[in-house]
C-alpha cells in the first residue's frame, strides 16, 4: 500500500517549514505497513491541492492521499472544496465520523469542513492541522482506510 501525505498551510509552505501533522501521519502510515511516496506541504490553493490530488491518483501512483489542514471555515480553507472538485465518489462517513469522534474533545469540531472520496482507485482523506487530532483522527479509523484501500486496488 501507497500513500502520500500533504499538509495545507501556505505559511510553511512559503517557508520551506517541515509540517508536524505529516510527520506524525507518516509515522503513523509506515507502522500500519505503508509506504509513503510522498510528502511535503502545499499552498492554501484550491486549485494547487486538486491538481497534486489528481496527478497522483491518475498515475495510479499511491492508494491514500492524506491532506492536513486547510479544513475550517476561512476563505483560504480549501482542502474540502479540493477534494470534492477531484473526486469521482465521495465517502462523506469519513468526515461524519471524525467530525462526531472530535466533538468529544470540543464544539469546534463542527466548523471543520472535511471532506473524503475516491478518484481512479486513490482514497483521498482531510484531516484537521493539529498533529495530535490528525494523528488521533487516523488512528480512530485506520482499520476501515486499510479495508478501502485494499478492495479499491484490487
């Protein structure tokens, strides 16, 4: 299994800053047995996040593609919005599920705008920016991503 991970946040990325979310997420992956192709950071930039999605999941390049960030309710949080644009089939439990499992800890789960979904056998997932609720987020449904990934692939 292949994965990619990207944080959003046009600050580090301007700054060629390392992300915690995508360090803690690619820990996480290479222990649940996948390989992670790439990861790096990008731009709050709707169109920039959908054409990296879209590249990687038409060149069949990896089977997870992980954002982090960009998932509240200012006008630069895009991530949702660019994961919806590239995908063919959307998975909304993905987010319904995290959104109800991050109310535990705080009402401002609410605001987060996630979003999850399929394109050309790529499962692609927003999680928020916090490495820890990030990490806590993919931990909480690890089981069910492995279960897609491995039937989309097939």
């Amino acid at each position: 299994m292949r994965a990619a991970i990207f944080a959003i946040d046009t600050g580090a990325y301007k700054a060629k800053a390392e992300s915690a979310a995508a360090t803690a997420l690619k820990r996480l992956l290479e222990q649940a047995g996948f390989e992670v192709k790439a990861a790096g950071i990008l731009p709050q930039e709707k169109e920039v996040v959908e054409s990296v999605i879209k590249q990687l999941a038409d060149a069949e390049s990896v089977e997870l593609i992980l954002t982090a960030g960009a998932t509240g309710y200012q006008d630069e949080d895009c991530a949702a919005e660019a994961v919806t644009d590239a995908a063919e089939r959307l998975l909304p439990g993905i987010p319904e599920a995290l959104r109800a499992y991050n109310l535990r800890y705080s009402k401002k789960a609410i605001l987060e705008s996630m979003a999850a979904g399929i394109r050309n056998k790529t499962l692609v997932i927003n999680l928020p920016e916090s490495a820890k609720t990030a990490k806590e987020d993919m931990e909480y449904i690890l089981p069910e991503v492995v279960q897609v990934v491995e039937n989309i692939s097939l």
